[in-house]
C-alpha cells in the first residue's frame, strides 16, 4: 500500500504535467467539493441526509438538474436566484465555494512543488475546517461526523503517510497523530472544566420584582427568551434564584430559593421532578445561570485538528485561537458591539489558528518564541 502512493503521488510524475494546471485543477475540484459542503452546512444540524435526496430549492423543492449545479457559475449566472420559483439563494453558497476554491489552490501553491499528497490531504482537512465554520456559526454546533470523523480519518491517513508529521515510519506516524488527538482533545477539556470552575456562573440583574417564565422549553426573561437547550450542558448545571412569590399551575409559594437542572427541581426544601412542572411563574430581582467556556463540541475540534497537524499544531491553535478571541472582542467592544462578542462561538477561532498554523505557524512560533518547538 505504501509504495503504492508512493507512486501515485510521486512528485516525478506529477512534473510531467506543468505545474500551474494542477492549480487550476485544484481549484475547479475545490469550488466542486465546496458544493458539498454546503449539503452537509445545510443538512447536518437538521440531522438529514448529505446524499438523499438530490440538491434540491429549499423553497419550492425543485430537483436542481446537474447542468444548473455548476459551481459559481450556476450562482452568478441566474443572480442569486432559482431558476423555478425566483427565491433568494444564500450569498452563502457563492461564498463557500470559492473559498474552498481558493483555499484547495493555496495547498497546492504551498505543498505541492514538495508533496503533492500533502497539498490533497491538507485540502480536504481545510474543507473539513470550512464545513465546521459555517455550522458552528449558524447553530452553535459541529457535527460529530466532522469532529470525531476528522480524528479517525487523520489517524488512519497519518499512518499511511507519516511524511505528514515529519516521520518517516507508520507506527511513528500513527504515535504523532494520537498524540495530536490526546493534547487537542486533553488541553482544551482541561480550559473547559477550569472555565467551568472559574466562570461557570452567570449572575443577570433584573429590574425589581421582574416576572421570571419556566416553560416547557424554554427560559423566559423579561427582555429574552432562552430555550433550556443553550442552559444546560451537563446533569449538574443549575439555574438558581431567590424569588418573592412562586406560583404553580396547581399551587403557589411565598419567598423561597428555586433551583432548577435538568433532573431536578428544588422550591424551598420541597423537590420535584420538572417532568411534573409545566408552568412556573417567579418573581425576582436577579438570576444565577449556568455557563461554559467552552462546549464539548470544541474538544472533540481539537482532536480531529490534531488528528492532521500533530501535538505541536493543536498546541499552537489553542494559543494562537485566544488570542484571535481577544482581538476580535477588543474590536466588537471598541464598535460598541459587545453583546456579538457573547454570541460568537468558539469553533471558527479554533478553525482560522489551525489554518495559520498550517501556512507557517511554526516559523511564526520561532519568530515570537525565538526558539523551536522542542519535542519530537
């Protein structure tokens, strides 16, 4: 199996064929597997399949036949528009496309005079990143099929080639990308639960006496709605609050603490199940709400990026990832857009520093740390 790559992506036969078509070919391939990227961003969250059925208007259903299902030109072509029904497609679609385009023709332009298999392996990594972006972006979500997916497709790829993490022998190269999976997956779990010991606890003021809403589904506030799915991460978080009256559907009580997880709810020293709750009206000045530094979507991130970039990698996209955090809050701050800040997930930080790093990231360790990144 070995020689056989060695042999498809010999960089003699790759030579035979000037340089600068295969720019072109891994640009027109780019902008085609960024056609299926949109797919899985529209489909994944929703839990449907990325095969069945065919691309399809969102709007009116229509069956999108493949000589409208050109990559950008398609796009660009009918304005934005379907060619059935007229309705608005997403610049979004135009947008991925030719990001993955030119992101497929930056691997080759950076890899591809020394390794043509890393120019290929480290595109469809980045359409991996690409994909994880976008989703993370718009449901606050990374699919475990891109996640964990990741981390077993670059165990798998960097035991057939280990060139990628600079070894030269497989269980060498299978060593690198496990380690990359454990500190990945190990470091931001730690920043997680220390995040969680440090600052998993929201205090909101509220004006005096404000009606505070436990519904079925969600938390409601006097100013915002907060489906219980964005609250609660684990069986332990608790929403807590010291309320003057509390009223049931059934029964009301007079100034008590209500404490409320996901298994349990505490009125005072009464406990019930909130499968038993379908109503809950309180009144109160502030409210103590659950929250993470982190999700676990982006720890199972991680492993998958170190998965492909090794130890090293994942170290640097963790450091280089909050300080990009921080620039980007200082500037949503200094816009008077502070509550964007709150809003954007961490994923795409995580994503753009694994991006840095595989464009230059270790020179630019070398540059800001004076010295290499030591072990092996």
């Amino acid at each position: 199996m070995s020689m056989l790559f060695d042999n498809i992506f010999s960089p003699h036969n790759w030579e035979t064929v000037p340089f600068h078509f295969w720019s072109l070919v891994f640009f027109v391939f780019g902008s085609m597997v960024g056609s299926f990227l949109n797919v899985c961003i529209y489909r994944m969250p929703l839990d449907l399949s990325v095969v069945s059925p065919p691309s399809h208007c969102p709007h009116c259903k229509y069956a999108i036949p493949f000589y409208l299902n050109v990559p950008l030109l398609t796009w660009l072509s009918l304005r934005g528009r379907c060619k059935n029904c007229g309705a608005p497609i997403s610049a979004r679609y135009f947008i991925v496309e030719l990001f993955t385009g030119l992101m497929f023709l930056a691997c080759w332009l950076a890899f591809g005079y020394q390794a043509p298999w890393h120019a290929l392996v480290y595109s469809i990594f980045l359409a991996g990143l690409i994909a994880a972006t976008f989703i993370d972006f718009e449901h606050f979500i990374i699919p475990d099929e891109i996640t964990i997916g990741g981390a077993v497709a670059g165990f798998i790829i960097s035991v057939f080639m280990p060139s990628l993490h600079g070894v030269q022998k497989h269980s060498e190269g299978a060593v690198m990308s496990l380690l990359g999976i454990a500190a990945g997956a190990g470091i931001v779990y730690a920043v997680l639960r220390l995040g969680k010991l440090l600052f998993g606890r929201q205090k909101i003021k509220l004006p005096p006496d404000s009606k505070i809403i436990f519904s079925e589904t969600a938390l409601c506030l006097p100013d915002k709605e907060i489906p219980y799915e964005e609250i609660f991460y684990r069986e332990t978080d608790t929403i807590v609050l010291q309320a003057r009256h509390v009223e049931l559907v059934d029964r009301g009580y007079p100034a008590a603490s209500v404490r409320l997880s996901p298994s349990t709810l505490k009125i005072g020293d009464e406990r019930i199940s909130p499968d038993d709750v379908a109503h809950l009206e309180a009144s109160s000045n502030e409210i103590v709400l659950p929250r993470e530094a982190m999700g676990l979507g982006d720890v199972k991130f991680m492993a998958g990026i170190g998965a492909f970039i090794g130890w090293k990698g994942a170290l640097f996209s963790l450091m280089a990832s909050s300080v990009i955090g921080a620039a980007v809050g200082t500037i949503l701050i200094l816009m008077h857009r502070r509550e964007w800040s709150s809003r954007m997930p961490y994923g795409p930080y995580i994503a753009f520093a694994a991006v840095i790093w595989l464009f230059g990231g270790e020179k630019i360790w070398q540059m800001v740390f004076h010295a290499p990144l030591m072990l092996p």
